[in-house]
C-alpha cells in the first residue's frame, strides 16, 4: 500500500509536465484518486490544488481539472488552498456567467462547493466593495431567466450557490428588494422539473424569511405573495371538506383534488414546511397562515406522509400544526411572537460531487467532460500509466532528436 501512495505522489508531478498528453493521461488516472479517502490523505502533503487550479485554462485538460478540483472539495482539507488564490469564488461567477462559455457548468459546480465557506460568499458578494452585490444580481436573474427544461437544466447549479450565498444578510437584502421583486419572481420555480432547481429556489426563499419584518410584504397578495406557491406543493390527492377550502385562494382550491400529486422530493418538502414554520415565528404570520387554509393542507400532508417519527420532517410539521393550533388567547408568555422558533438564517451547505452518490445535501451529477471517451484510462494501475507517460515522453524525444537530426542535414545541405 505504501509503495502505492508513493506512486500517487509520483502522478501528481506528471501534472505540471510539459506535454499536454502526459497531463492529460495523469488527469484521467487522477479521477480515481481524488475520490479515495487513502488516496486524499497523501493528495494533501502534495501541491495537487495548485497544479490543478493552472490547468483550468488548458484547453486539452481543463475539463478534467475542473473535475478533480469538484471531487476534491468537497473536503475542507482541499478546499482551504483553493480559497487562498485571490478572487477565486468571484473568477467562477464570471465564467458561470458567460452563457457561451461551455465549462460554465463546471465552474458552478465547483463555486457550490466553495461557498458552503463564508469568506466564498463574501468574495462572490464583493461585501464592502464598491461593486458589492453587483456579480451576485446577475447570477440571480440568470437563475430565474434561463430555466432550461427535463433534458438539460445547466443553470439549476446555481440554485445551491445562491442558496449558500443568501444565508448572509447583504444577499437578503438584495433579494428582499421589493422593487426587483427576486422572491417573487423565484416562486414559480418551486414547480420546476429538476429538483436541484427547486431546491435552490425554494432554500434562497427559506433564507430570506429569517427577516421576520419582511414575513407581512412575503406573505401579502400584493406584496411578494408566496403563500400560494409554498403551499400548492405540499397538496396532495386527499379530499378536503367545503368549509376547510372555503377562503382558500383560488389556485389551491381549484388543485384540492383526487388527481393532485404531492412534491415527491423530501428535501424540497422540508424546505417548504420550514419556511411556514418560519412564519409562525409572529402573531400575525400565524394569523395569515390560518386565514389561507394552511393547516388543512399540512393536516392532510401529514396523515398521508410515511414519516419516521422524531425525523427532521416529521418535527417539523408537529411544529407547524402545534402552532397553528395554538389557543393565542390563553398561550402563555408574549402573544405576539413566539421566542421557540430560531430566526437566525442558518449557513446551508451544499456539497457538489462528480462520482458520489446522492446523500443528504448532496447533489450527484457526472458532467460531460470533453476528451474523455477512454474509461479504461481512469481505472488502471499506477504501473501500466507509469508506463504509458514514459512512452509518451519518449516518444515526444524521439521526435525532437528527428527533427534536429533533419535541421543539421538541411543546414549541411
């Protein structure tokens, strides 16, 4: 085993060679590594960060780099140097900004590992520059003005970065301008196909609600008006009675019916109920939210849920129905805000893999990477490759000597 990481040492430095090919080679074999815990351990007494982080403007390799940076920080070991290279996080929200660039994909996919740290989020935030906010408002309405569809959704990855981003407070002042409207106009993306979209609209939301002097605009028709859009999810085929749909709005209403299907995601669930939860947090939220029918619809999502009891889920719709249901008159303590409900906007982590499967707060994709149609290179031995870089190289002398030997015959000549 020793004599292997030794050899991941020695792949490393084939990084930086001079010939494309030989990169490109130790590239392909360095996928399998940069996903192995004993392979990690030994990648960070090495300078592979660096390396990797040259080559994302190589035209031949920087697609893979791109990708074993992504694998690689997930890690906070990995991802500490990559935060250390000055603007980074911002460098990444430019490229994902330009719809012509066709690594965008991937640098989003790296820029949402990097802002699960605060000090990403700041440099993508430019807080306390003159410019601040400016990259952060582009990469909203790019969120919101290119959907995509159930084929290809590229900019759903920017709905974990913005997520990350929102849990500080000058982001939520951006999106709670009421004049752009951002909440407003995120909310129809809560039915969006992709759930990585859905997700990040409905977490950036959920952020923006900590501010709970905004919760009466959020909640008003003539404000923000996301109760309907928070709630038509959570409805599901169960029947309701006239009297409970009675002052329902009238696009709840018309979906309260045996066809409804319920959002699937439990993710997107939580993120949903958290955020009336969150509403709760003063009299008048909870006043609202029973003027809209919510606990019939959280009743019935309730009873119909599968939920393993104590689970995130199920703690939180107990919450939410023990606060709906709530007798204000004898409640004791303040009647006008309820103090068991945190209201401080949590840091939400999103960690971006290439090769991992999915677990919680994770999202798994496998990018297209240009240039990498041999998956027999990725998968053998440090030997065989040892052997293939030295034939290269080898090769590429071999070529040097010719082309000098034809230079003295031609100058002979």
């Amino acid at each position: 085993v020793g004599q292997g990481m030794d050899q991941v040492r020695e792949l490393v430095g084939f990084l930086a060679d001079a010939k494309a090919e030989v990169r490109q080679i130790a590239l392909q074999a360095m996928r399998e590594y940069t996903t192995s815990p004993s392979a990690r351990e030994v990648l960070q007494t090495t300078p592979i960060v660096a390396y990797l982080m040259r080559l994302l403007t190589d035209n031949m390799n920087g697609n893979l780099a791109y990708t074993c940076l992504i694998d690689l920080s997930e890690s906070q070991e990995f991802l500490r140097p990559m935060l250390q290279v000055q603007r980074f996080p911002l460098l990444l929200a430019r490229r994902a900004l330009d719809t012509s660039d066709k690594r965008a994909e991937l640098a989003m996919l790296l820029l949402a590992n990097l802002t699960r740290d605060e000090d990403a989020c700041k440099q993508v935030l430019q807080v306390g520059e003159e410019m601040e906010g400016f990259y952060f408002e582009k990469l909203v309405e790019l969120f919101i003005t290119e959907k995509g569809d159930a084929q290809k959704d590229t900019y759903g990855w920017l709905g974990p970065i913005l997520m990350n981003i929102s849990q500080l407070a000058e982001a939520r002042k951006v999106l709670l301008d009421s004049d752009q409207n951002y909440i407003g106009r995120l909310a129809p993306l809560f039915s969006h196909v992709n759930p990585i979209r859905r997700r990040g609209a409905m977490g950036i939301v959920k952020n923006c609600c900590f501010n709970s002097t905004k919760h009466e605009w959020l909640m008003s028709p003539a404000g923000a008006d996301l109760l309907p859009a928070i709630l038509l999810p959570l409805i599901g085929p169960e029947p309701f009675t006239p009297e409970e749909t009675e002052g329902m709005n009238p696009l709840l209403a018309a979906a309260c019916t045996d066809k409804k299907k319920r959002e699937r995601d439990r993710e997107c669930k939580q993120l949903l109920v958290d955020t009336l939860v969150l509403f709760t947090s003063t009299r008048q939220g909870r006043d609202t939210l029973r003027q809209a029918k919510a606990y019939p619809i959280v009743r019935n999502m309730h009873q119909a849920e599968q939920l393993e009891e104590e689970s995130p889920l199920d703690r939180s719709l107990h919450m939410l129905v023990q606060m709906l249901l709530r007798d204000e008159a004898s409640a004791d303590g303040d009647n006008t805000t309820n103090s068991n409900i945190n209201t401080q906007a949590p840091i939400t982590t999103t960690t971006t893999t290439t090769t991992t499967s999915s677990t919680k707060k994770t999202a798994s994709i496998t990018p297209y990477v240009e240039g990498e149609d041999d998956d027999d290179e990725a998968s053998m031995s440090i030997g065989s490759l040892t052997s293939k870089i030295d034939k290269v190289q080898k090769d590429n002398n071999n070529n040097n000597t010719k082309g000098k030997e034809r230079k003295i015959i031609n100058d002979t000549d």
